[in-house]
C-alpha cells in the first residue's frame, strides 16, 4: 500500500541536505564512503533531536526501551563485583579457624565464641569476645571492643529489637546495646548480626569449633574447591537465560515509531536523496534515541544501584558500593547498544521501498521463509551435541559451545516466532467484529505483533529449560536428613559443665515441649593415654537409653554393653568383668591427667543396638546415672532431643530462649528432613533474583511498546470511534492483538523451552523429566506479566478512542 506524507513531515521541517564538499587541504583525508555515513547519520539524529513533539516522543520511547535494557545489563555486570566484594568482608571477618592448639595465649589474642541464633528462619550471626591484652585483634566493623554484658549490633538487627515483633529475641539477646557495626564488618546491608562481650569465655577440648583463640581475622583455613562441573554450567546458562531477553528488548526498542518514521524519509526522497541515504538517516535516528537510551540507562542504573541497598530479594542484597561494573564490560555496551542500534534498523528496512511519493511495503508481502530460521535451532543443538551424555566426571563443559548453543536455541525463537503468527493468522477469518479487526490487524502487521512478545517468549523458554536442569540435579545437591522427625523435632547442644539432666528438665518446662531425651556421652579406653582399645560411652536413665538400644530391663545403677554396632571394633573386648578402662583418656597432652579409672563391673548385661533419633548407632557401654563414678560427669558432652507441639505459636522460638538462658552458647538445631548444597542454593537464589529483574523489564518495556502501538494508531482508532464503532469492540480488538500473539509464543516458547532443558540433562548424564508444574507456572507467569500489561494499557486506550483525536494542526 501506499502512504502519503502526513502533515508537518514534509520538507519545510527537515534541515536542509548537505551538498558534497571536499576536504580543505589542511583537513586529513577520510575515506569517502565513512564521510557520507557519519554525514547521514549525524543527518538523522538532528530529525530525531530538532523534529518536534512527534520526534521527541519516539525518541523518549526508544530511549525508555533502551535505557531500561541497558540499566538491567549494567546491573548484571556488576554482579561478579558484587559477588567479590560480599566474599572479600566474609573472608575479612573469619574467626574459627579450628587453630586453637596452635595459638598460645599472649597479649595479641582473642577468644572467640559463636553464639549464633534464628529467629522466624532468619539467621542471627553472633560472636562472643573476650580480649586476652591490649593487642588482641579487633573485628572488622567495629571501633573497640565490647564490654561484658554489652554489644555491638548490625543497623537490620537494631532495627529488629526495636520493633513489636522482636519480643523474644529481645528476651534471649540481653545484652545492652553500645554501638553499631560498620559496613566493612557485614556482608550485606540486611545482615542480622552482632559482637557481645564477656569476660568468662575459655577454651577447653570439649569447646573446639565454638571458643576459639586467635591472633588474626581473616585466617583462610578452609580453600575453595573447584567448582563441580554441573554447577558452573547451571552458572553460564543463568547468565545467557537472564541476558538474552534484555538483549531482544533492546533490539525491539529501537524499531519503535517505526511507520510514522518511514513516511518522513518518503519526503526526504522529494528532496534528492537516494534510497541508501534515507536507511542511513533512519540508522541515524535509532542512534539517537539509543544514545540517549545509554545516558538514561546509565541514571536507571544509579537509581536501582541506590535502591539494592533497601531492597532485599529472596534474602539478598548487596552494598550500593559493591555494584560497580568492570571498565570493559561498561565499554562493550556502550558501544555494542548504539551499534545495535544502526544494525536492527538496517536490518528491518530492507525489506521496504521508500519512494518520493510514500512508502511502499507492497500489497500482498511475500511469505516469510521458514527453511532459513530453522537453521538457528538446528545450529544450536549441533553446537550442544558433543557434549550430550559428558556428566561431572569429564571435566567442564566447554563454555564458548553451551552459550553458542544456549543463544543460538532462544535466538531461534524471535525468528520463528514472526513464521508462525503469520502463518496461523493467514488462516483466521471468521468471527465477530473485535476478531475481525484483530485479525485484520496481525495480518497486516504480524511482524510488529511478534516483537511484542519475542522477549517474553526468549524468558519463558529459558527459564523451563533451567527449571528442569534444576529439577533433574536437585537430588544430586541435597542430602536426605537421616534424622527421625516422628521422634525429636529439635536437639539442644549441650553447654560444658551443665548437666544433661539438668538441661533436659529446663526445657521440660518449656511451653510447647512434650518431651525431652538427654543423653551425655564420652569415651573409654584401655589406657590413660593414647589407648590401642576404645569404644563410647552413653549415658542416660532408662527411658533415654531405649531410644538408643533394646534393653531388657532396666534400672538406675545398670550399666550395659552394646556390642557389634556398625563401627565398633572393641566393645566386646573391653566388656570383660574387673578389667580397667579409663573414661576420657588423654592423647598427648590434650586433657593428660584427668582421665577417670574405672573397672568393668560383674553382671554388665548385652544390649542389642538400635538407631537412635539421629539415626545413628551408639555401641560401646550405657550408664544409667548412679552407675557413672562420681568424677566423671565432667567429662561429659551431651544432647537433648526434643519433641515439640507444632499447634504452639513460636514454639521454636521459646525452646530457644530458654537455651540461652541456660547458657548463651548453647546450641539449639531445628531439624530437617533434607539439607541442600550451598552453593547449589546460591546459584538458584541468584537465578530467582535475576528473574524477578527480568519479568520487570519485561513488563515496563511492554507497557512502553504498546504504548507506542497505540500512540501510532491515534487517528485509525478515532476515525473507527468517529463511524459509530463501539468503544467496547476496539477494546476487545486489542486484547485480541496481544492474546494471540502471545499465545503463539508461549507454545513456541514452551517446545523450545522444553527441548533445551531435555539437552541439558541429558549433557549432564541426568534421567530426562519433566516437571510439568514447574513449566505450567513459567507459561502462566509468562501469560500474567501480559494480561498486566495490557490492562495497565486500557486506560490511555479508552483516552485516544475520541473522535476528536482526527483534528490536525
């Protein structure tokens, strides 16, 4: 068909051509074809700078779209900063170094006891100080050391003891609080921490791993292993399956206004120029709007930069400082954004005649060709085939095939898509008079309807595929708990020096505590020190002890024998009447001294074993109280397990209070069916706060596209108002231009989507399954993000539906 100028777009506003000048003597000499590309180009951002209301909407359109894309691309690249940083302060801090042995007390050391704690699933990092002279190193964050009985707080955790909500933690952190820590000595803005002080800590061997003396923080102890092979792929794919919709956004955005755009360059044709000089001029105006997109872009990215330290996403959140994208990674988008720019548009105009008289798109456009986008899917599962059936134990994946194979698959998607609206759309006539009008629409204009919804399209993909990477090696990143939640829910640690008993009794009274199990445990040998024969040591009364083996019967004083658990080598050999053992022998000269004599009673009866709630077996001897020497109750560590009544509000929290209560380093567990890799956890977090970024951009950059369709289609919705068509119709005709379209993308989606996460696991070696729900959700959230955004459109679409909006000036 063929449009005339519209009014106000002809010659009288553009500025003038330039003729051909040569360059003066004194000027060097620039090759001719880039001379007349910089000309043309400069050409088309003065139309898109100095062309008026028209023009500066669709450069603040494009410029929204793009400045959007690139705020999301600059807060991805500054991720690993982020991620360096968080690691550098937690390295910083590092206290339990398992060095204790090796440290010796002097002025320059520091006792250190964790005493960390939950509250609501929300963990508290906690440390107990006591400074051992005046050279004894300090925390990072902290300008001094805290008194006994005082502490110093994180600014989230003094926020949550001032708040209604924090009764109970307030009740089990007594200490008075004295300052504040520094961010240097946090990982993130959100982190519930604090430093106590004491002057009552010391270390004993019963106490390792919880009081530890240092001389330095900071101590790496513990070096990183090499990341498993599986995980880093899930990384690389994260990253294409986050990045890839930002990317199609951004090509999107910058074919906005795209028919008023076309009928401006057919006056430039009246004035002289040729056909390769108005696509140079429309380059030049996509490049303006991108640029100004990038300044944009770079003002979004500050604002979110600002707003990531207030925010926190499935529990993460980073420094504002931390978010500082490496120099290069800047410079590529700067460039490869407006150079993106120049391309989409090049690239969508060769299929368009622009002549002197109008635009000419022709009648009937040709079919599109399918064989051609074929060939980037089939190109991607040829790049991921080599590796199909790798696993973990054949080294790492090679990461230049699974993003070249990974951006090959979803690229395929945007070429498909269009292929596809136009060939089901060719076939839809019948229907009321919304349809009709929808149809009609997508049938002129399928292409502009299929980048509408390219993006979503890419994201929904890429997030089933990873949703069944994650579903398949989920069970190869967690460890099924072995513990027995029908018989304790919880288990107490219990404080050196206090009695089993007399913590178990405690917790008794606990409200929400129907039972309790304490049992104290040591060892026994055949020598004071370095004995060649030992077994363990369980004490606890009768009830107790049947949680740990079957016994025949059972009275306080009855000492047992449980021979043949799974580990034990000697029980049967020590269990000899009048035969020495020691209690707590000594190794070298860790405890030398204070092993505890003891001859193995006449009648000492045999006990079968039985797994206890932990689901371990406890072989060796059983005690119940009166049997134990006198001198031995010192040597015991023990545990309480404890089952609770779930109806209780804050049953937890209580049982926790009172464990602090008994002693602040006391260790309250909640147990739980199954425990999952950290890292594993970490890259799906990172994958849920990505997403969350993503479906963002997704909805503010459709809001913006469809806003622009409507802008465009101003005088064809008025004149359709003005010949009596009822508001209702149009606003069903436009529901109907995004349904369809989008649900042709989201099965386009869903096939892609499911054949890339089908390839992924069967390059990890894992069983191929689908998790339906998962893929069902996607698709919905998919399809949700759409029905928002259009109902979020409704309003300015029943504004623009007004006769009055044919009047021209």
């Amino acid at each position: 068909m063929s449009v005339r100028p519209s009014p106000g777009t002809g010659p009288a506003k553009a500025p003038p051509l330039p003729s051909p000048v040569a360059a003066s003597a004194g000027e060097p000499r620039v090759p001719r074809g880039l001379r007349q590309w910089s000309r043309d180009l400069v050409m088309g951002a003065r139309f898109a700078l100095t062309g008026g209301r028209e023009a500066w909407v669709r450069v603040l359109l494009t410029a929204v779209g793009v400045g959007l894309g690139v705020a999301l691309l600059l807060l991805t690249t500054a991720i690993p900063s982020a991620l360096a940083s968080r690691h550098d302060r937690e390295q910083s801090r590092n206290d339990m170094t398992f060095r204790s042995d090796v440290v010796k007390k002097s002025d320059r050391t520091l006792l250190v006891a964790t005493a960390g704690t939950t509250f609501h699933d929300k963990d508290v990092r906690g440390r107990v100080l006591r400074p051992e002279g005046p050279g004894a190193p300090l925390p990072p964050g902290l300008k001094e050391f805290p008194a006994a009985g005082d502490m110093v707080v994180s600014p989230a955790l003094d926020r949550l003891l001032k708040s209604p909500d924090a009764k109970l933690l307030r009740e089990r952190l007594h200490y008075r609080i004295t300052g504040t820590i520094a961010d240097s000595g946090l990982v993130d803005p959100h982190e519930l921490a604090y430093y106590a002080g004491s002057d009552s800590l010391k270390t004993t061997s019963q106490t390792a791993g919880r009081i530890e003396r240092i001389d330095s923080f900071g101590a790496d102890n513990n070096p990183s292993e090499a990341m498993d092979p599986v995980l880093l792929l899930l990384v690389l794919i994260v990253f294409v399956v986050l990045l890839m919709p930002v990317g199609v956004f951004i090509a999107a955005a910058v074919r906005f206004g795209g028919e008023r755009r076309d009928r401006r360059l057919a006056a430039l044709r009246l004035v002289g120029a040729d056909g390769r000089m108005t696509r140079r001029i429309a380059a030049g105006e996509a490049l303006a709007g991108a640029l100004v997109g990038l300044v944009l872009g770079a003002g979004f990215f500050l604002i979110g930069r600002q707003l990531a330290g207030m925010m926190e996403v499935f529990r993460v959140s980073v420094f504002p400082g931390d978010l500082n994208p490496a120099p290069g990674l800047v410079a590529l988008v700067a460039v490869a954004v407006p150079a993106a720019a120049v391309a989409v548009t090049l690239f969508a105009l060769r299929g368009v005649v622009i002549e002197p008289l109008g635009v000419v798109r022709t009648a009937r456009p040709s079919r599109r060709r399918l064989w051609w986008r074929l060939l980037l899917p089939l190109g991607g599962l040829a790049l991921l085939y080599p590796m199909i059936g790798q696993g973990r134990e054949n080294g790492d994946f090679n990461q230049y095939l699974v993003i070249g194979g990974v951006m090959l698959l979803l690229v395929g998607i945007t070429a498909l898509l269009p292929w596809v609206v136009e060939a089901v759309v060719s076939r839809l006539n019948s229907g009321g008079v919304a349809w009709q009008l929808a149809i009609r629409r997508l049938q002129l204009s399928s292409g502009t309807a299929a980048r509408m919804v390219n993006g979503i399209a890419v994201a929904v993909a890429g997030a089933i595929a990873l949703q069944m990477l994650f579903a398949g090696v989920d069970s190869d990143y967690t460890k099924v708990s072995k513990n027995d939640l029908t018989r304790a829910q919880m288990s107490v640690e219990v404080p050196d020096g206090v009695p089993a008993s007399e913590v178990a009794r405690r917790l008794s009274a606990t409200k929400g505590v129907r039972n309790t199990v304490a049992l104290a445990n040591s060892q026994v040998g055949d020598g004071r020190n370095e004995p060649e024969r030992q077994s363990s040591v369980t004490v606890g009364d009768c009830a107790a002890l049947r949680e740990v083996a079957r016994l025949p019967s059972c009275k306080d004083g009855d000492v047992f024998a449980v021979p043949n658990a799974h580990w034990d080598e000697y029980t049967d050999q020590l269990d000899k009447a009048g035969t020495k053992l020691y209690i707590d022998p000594s190794y070298g000269s860790d405890n030398k001294g204070k092993e505890i004599a003891w001859t193995v009673p006449k009648g000492v009866r045999e006990a079968a074993t039985r797994k206890d709630p932990q689901g371990d077996e406890r072989g060796g001897f059983l005690f119940t109280p009166a049997a134990l020497p006198e001198k031995a109750e010192p040597a015991l560590y023990g545990t309480v397990f404890l089952a609770l009544d779930e109806s209780v509000p804050d049953v937890r929290e209580l049982v926790r209070n009172t464990a602090a209560e008994i002693d602040p380093l006391a260790d309250p567990i909640t147990w739980s069916q199954s425990t999952q890799s950290k890292r594993f956890t970490s890259i799906r977090t990172g994958l849920f706060v990505g997403a969350t970024c993503v479906l963002v951009l997704i909805g503010a950059s459709l809001l913006v596209s469809q806003l622009e369709q409507l802008r465009e289609r101003k005088k064809l919705l008025s004149s359709l108002v003005a010949f009596g068509t009822r508001r209702r119709t149009l606003s069903l005709s436009v529901l109907w231009q995004t349904a369809i379209p989008i649900t042709l993308g989201l099965a386009l989606a869903s096939v892609v989507g499911l054949t890339l996460g089908t390839v992924l696991l069967k390059m990890t070696s894992t069983p191929v399954g689908v998790d339906w729900a998962s893929v069902l959700s996607m698709t919905g959230i998919g399809a949700a993000v759409v029905v928002l955004v259009t109902a979020l459109s409704l309003p300015p679409l029943i504004r623009l539906m007004r006769p009055d909006g044919l009047r021209t000036e």
